[in-house]
C-alpha cells in the first residue's frame, strides 16, 4: 500500500508543484527543456552522470534533453557517434582545438580558412606555442610534406570561404589517417546534404549552426560531430568545463529550423547556380568562383564530393576593383548588405572593405581575394527577383 505524501505547508507545495506527465500522445514538436538543474533518487547514479557524457542529465552545462536531441539530429545526418552542441560555431570550433591540442603541437591548416578559425590559430600559436602551417585543399603531397612528429590536428573547410575551393577530403584525410592525425573539418557550408566528411575518412566535423542548420537569422549555435564516442566524450569533459554549452532554446529553434534544411539547401543551390551563370556572362564581371560552374577549378571534385548541388555562396570579381566593389555593395536593393550566410535572405558583402579592410590589393591577391571580388550568400527569393537586383547593382557601380 502506497503512503500518500505528508500535507505541506504553502511554502513548500508552491515550490514542488506535481509535475504534469505526457501520457497516451507524444508532442509532435521537441519540448523546450528549460530547466538546468535535474535531481536524483540514487546518490551512485548522481555521481555517475558527473563522467559520463551519454548518461543521466545533472546540470545544463553538461547536457540537456532539448540539446541532446538537436547533437542527435545533427550526428545522424553526419553519420557520426555523438555529437557536442556549443553556443556558437566559434564555441564548437575552440571547444575541439582547445581539448585536443597542448603547447608545442602542430597543426596543418588550409589557408583559406573562416576568418574566426584564423584568428583562433594565431592566438594559439602567440599565446601557448601551437605551431601551424597552413596548405592549400588539393595536395595530399603537400600535406604529407607539412607532417611532423609533433603534427595533432588537420583542419580543413569543405567549401572555402570566400573563394568556394572545394577541399579533396578523401586524399588529405587518407595521408592524416596513415600519419595518425585527426582531421576536422568545418561543414558548415555544404551542410550534411551535399557532403558527409566523416565518410571522407574525417574524424570531427563542426557547424556554425547559425548558418544552414538554423537557417533563419535568428540562432547562434555550432556543433561538432565525432566519428567515435572515445573522441567525443574526451571533447565533452573539456568542453564542459571550458562552458560554451549550448542552451535550450537555441537547441529548439535550430531543431525546429532543420525541418526544412533540404528544401531550403535545394533552393539555395539552385539560385546560386542560376545567378553564377548569368554573372559569368555579365560584362562587368572578370570571373564567378562557384563549383557547380564548368570552369571552375574544383568542379570535377565537387561533383565527386558533392551530393545533390554545389552549395549557397557564390563569389565574382568586379572589372572595376575595389570602387566598383564597393559601390556595388551599397547598390544592392533586395539582397542584405550584411555578414553570415544560410539564412533565408541574400546577402552581400564586400571583402575588400569589410572583413580584409586592413589588407591593401597586393595582399588580397596573397589571399586569394581580389579588390573587387564581391560575396552573394544566395538565399531563397525568387532568383529571377535577384538577378533583377544584382544586374540593376552592377549597373549602377559602372
């Protein structure tokens, strides 16, 4: 015979309300489980969930039910084991670098790299001695010829940023793997529907949830996806302490914008190659940098690595240079001039007097972006509506 509970004071029931119990349904949206402090019958399995990342929930920086629900959605697209949910892409990518590497480690980097990631690695290397050198996305000679005995991470971008050079996955990976480097890659870009690098031969993969995953301007979020629940749970005591967690309410949202990842990344691919074509036969573009066009460098590799389009972003050079570029920037009308990528709006930035400000024509040309070069992140209007918008800029910029 059960006891009924002792009567309480006020005080006391206003604290413990009864806790109302899904029964006989299930919500078709994923709850919102805010709170961050959960409580135990069993003083052995309290202490255990302080160590084990898959285990019992104990405190929202180490893991929520609406968090491990979005790691789950996101791991299963990527095909990996377990994944780690942070409060930005930034928090993704240095809870990795910052579990994984100690002072005087090597790290093989490519040199086209979000601007984040560099700054990241810089620090790195003035601040705790991580040593770096940085390749290009094609060579697995020159990957082999950068390895050294202290060599721990390569890290690559599937899509580069902003000059779209497709990094071949399989060769770079494969010379790690034999080296016995990890290799990670920024999916962020090609999302899990046009690339799955961990079946490339990577060993983590990361996202800048704000882009594609969350898809709607409205998110700050990463994640990083392990190919084996040894890594992630490695990742996951230093990330948990390090405190980039990811919180709930990103977690729904990013959830609740992955339902229509593939028909946004379906319409994302085809505007861009719609309007890559036709800026390639504008007089006032030098050259359009987009895999799915014919000459670009890389575009038997994407249709190699790339499953079902060649991605979002696009970027073209402007015969004018750096004033052409720039006026054309402010020229644009329905496109956003604004940074970030992958959400449903188009946006333009120009490089040159934006994110690469301090470089000067000659170090652009080192980077590989030229003083006209300018970036569309294609979003999902009507393409026929962005053409009209990019043709009436460029126009305009002369």
């Amino acid at each position: 015979m059960t006891t009924p509970p002792p009567e309480r004071h006020p005080e006391s029931r206003t604290v413990h309300p009864p806790a109302a119990e899904v029964t006989g349904s299930r919500p078709l949206g994923v709850p919102i489980h805010q709170g961050h402090v959960f409580a135990f019958d069993d003083p052995d399995a309290l202490a255990a969930a302080f160590t084990d990342p898959a285990g019992a929930f104990l405190y929202g920086r180490m893991g929520n039910p609406t968090v491990r629900t979005l790691e789950r959605a996101v791991a299963d697209l990527e095909g990996g084991a377990a994944a780690l949910a942070a409060a930005s892409g930034m928090g993704a990518i240095n809870s990795v670098l910052l579990a994984l590497l100690r002072s005087g480690d090597h790290v093989i980097a490519q040199r086209s790299l979000y601007g984040g990631t560099m700054a990241m690695l810089g620090d790195l290397a003035a601040r705790w001695g991580v040593q770096v050198t940085h390749v290009g996305g094609d060579s697995a000679e020159e990957v082999r010829q950068a390895l050294r005995p202290n060599t721990r991470l390569l890290y690559l971008e599937t899509i580069s940023n902003p000059m779209t050079r497709v990094s071949d996955l399989p060769a770079l990976t494969a010379v790690a793997r034999e080296a016995g480097v990890l290799s990670v890659v920024d999916n962020t870009f090609a999302t899990p529907l046009l690339c799955r690098p961990l079946d490339h031969g990577a060993d983590i993969v990361v996202h800048s949830a704000t882009k594609y995953l969350g898809g709607h301007s409205d998110v700050l979020g990463g994640v990083a996806v392990f190919a084996s629940a040894e890594l992630h749970a490695k990742v996951w005591h230093h990330a948990s302490e390090l405190g980039a967690s990811a919180d709930p309410f990103t977690a729904w949202l990013t959830l609740r914008g992955m339902q229509t990842l593939a028909l946004r990344v379906r319409r994302h691919c085809d505007s861009a190659l719609a309007l890559a074509t036709r800026l390639a036969a504008h007089p006032a573009v030098a050259a359009v940098h987009y895999p799915g066009l014919p000459q670009h460098p890389d575009h038997a590799l994407a249709g190699r690595l790339l499953d079902g389009g060649h991605g979002g972003m696009l970027a073209f050079e402007h015969v004018g240079g750096r004033a052409a570029g720039h006026a054309f920037a402010g020229a644009v009308r329905l496109a956003a001039l604004a940074p970030s990528l992958g959400g449903v709006h188009t946006l333009v930035m120009h490089p040159a007097s934006t994110s690469h400000r301090q470089l000067d024509d000659e170090q652009l040309r080192a980077a590989g972006i030229g003083a006209g070069t300018i970036r569309v992140t294609v979003g999902i209007e009507h393409p026929d509506d962005l053409w009209a918008d990019l043709d009436q800029a460029l126009a305009e910029a002369g």
